[in-house]
C-alpha cells in the first residue's frame, strides 16, 4: 500500500520477479508470540541479502547527538 500511495509501485511494494524486496526472515512464528520477531535469519533490503549474525549494531558515537 506504502508503495502505492508514493507512485513506486511499479518497482516495489510486492515479492514480485524485477522488484526491489525488503524483507525480514524470522526463525519463528511472530503471528504465535510477537515476540518471535526477534528470531531474524535475515534481511533482504533493496533486493541484497545480509545474515542476522554479521549485524553489528552502530555505536552511540555513530548514531550521534540523540537528545
């Protein structure tokens, strides 16, 4: 629907053959715990794969000024 409304829905916005993805794979049933969305395998974003275990998260320095 995002896709849609913002006119990009030719190039995203389904699991369609050509379109960008992103996509979260979970090893566990969120629809049976939310709290099963912690159980990412991995990420698809912009139709690149990246593995949950070579997530590095940012340091504080990195995100910047928060306040």
């Amino acid at each position: 629907m995002g896709a849609r409304v913002l006119d990009l829905d030719m190039r995203m916005g389904t699991v369609t053959a050509g379109k960008l993805a992103n996509l979260v794979f979970v090893a566990k049933d969120p629809t049976q715990d939310i709290a099963n969305l912690r159980s990412v395998v991995y990420t698809v974003k912009r139709g690149h794969r990246y593995n949950r275990a070579d997530f590095q998260p940012i340091t504080p320095d990195e995100a910047g000024d928060v306040d």
